[in-house]
C-alpha cells in the first residue's frame, strides 16, 4: 500500500468513525439520560433523524433501545469494514465481514466511552461549568458507567478513582478483542 493509499485509508477510516459515533451516541444518550433539550443532543437528532425515523417504523424499540439504531449502526460497520477490507487487499467473504465489522462496533463503543471518560476525568479537575452542553452531555453519558465503578475500592476522600478503573477496564476489552480480532480465520 502506497503513501496515498494509507493517507485515503485514515481519512476514509476517521470520517466513518465520525459517522457511526454519532449514530452510537444517538442509541446511547437516551440510555444513560441525556436531556433532549441539550442542544448537542438536538444537532445528534438533527443529523440521525432522516434515517432512524423511517427505519423506526420499520425496526420497533425494544423496550428503551432504539433497534434501528442499533441495526444502522451495526450495518455502517459492516460496511465500513468491507470497505477497508476491499482498500488492504483481504480477501472479501461474508464471515470475515460479519466478524471485523461486529468488532469494529465493539470497538467504536468502547472507545467512544473511553474517550468521553477520559475527557470528564480532565475536565473534573478544572472545575467545568455544569450548564454547558458539552459538559453536561459528557457527564449525563459517563455516570451510568462510572456509577458501578464508584464502589471499588480503595476509597480517597475527594479523589474519585472510578475512571482510572474505568478507562483500564475499557482498554483490556479492546486489547483482548484485538487479540481475538486477528486470531480469528478470514474464510
């Protein structure tokens, strides 16, 4: 692979990560409780709406989760993958799509979570205004997850080490989806 064929494949990779964060936010902000009226949940819902809205009447919710959601967000990374399969020259079959672009979901939601914990962890210790949108979005996302990692221990008064928890846990389940990633056939 050439110098512009890597330069096309980080780009081509960055906008679709872009695309398929912003329809695995759409699913999640109504999960841990976002305030619709925050108005980076409207730009999200702006964006997301054409396409959820006639395939929600297809897909129904199931109980909170929007399914077609979850299904675009599940075919964009399959589609993303054959891509990036097709552009590196692997040999294209139907399980090897099926396996790395259900990875490359698992992926994108984790480090989306990662990056959102991380972010707050850093944000905490400047003592952020809780009105702005970003803020506000940052935190409402990350305390459904943070809240179970808040009883390990040890216990600082003060200092909340959910996060540190929380970002290493994150980070094993990708090491290890790598390693079962690349250890997994391509036939």
């Amino acid at each position: 692979m050439g110098y512009f064929s890597g330069a096309g494949l980080i780009i081509l990779q960055a906008i679709s990560g872009i695309i398929l964060g912003i329809v695995i936010l759409r699913i999640v902000l109504p999960l841990s409780g976002a305030r619709f009226r925050n108005p980076l949940c409207q730009l999200i819902y702006q964006i997301t709406n054409p396409v959820l809205v006639p395939l929600g009447r297809i897909i129904p919710n199931w109980r909170s989760v929007s399914m077609s959601g979850v299904v675009l967000a599940w075919l964009l990374a399959l589609l993303i993958t054959a891509v990036v399969l097709w552009l590196i020259g692997v040999p294209l079959s139907p399980f090897a799509i099926l396996w790395y672009g259900t990875a490359t979901l698992v992926h994108t939601v984790l480090s989306l979570y990662f990056w959102a914990i991380l972010i707050t962890a850093i944000m905490s210790l400047f003592g952020p205004d809780r009105s702005n949108p970003l803020v506000e979005l940052l935190i409402t996302l990350t305390h459904p997850v943070l809240r179970h990692f808040r009883r390990l221990p040890p216990h600082f008064q003060g200092i909340d080490l959910s996060p540190l928890w929380a970002v290493l846990l994150i980070r094993l389940i990708q090491y290890s989806l790598t390693y079962v990633q690349f250890a997994g056939p391509l036939f």
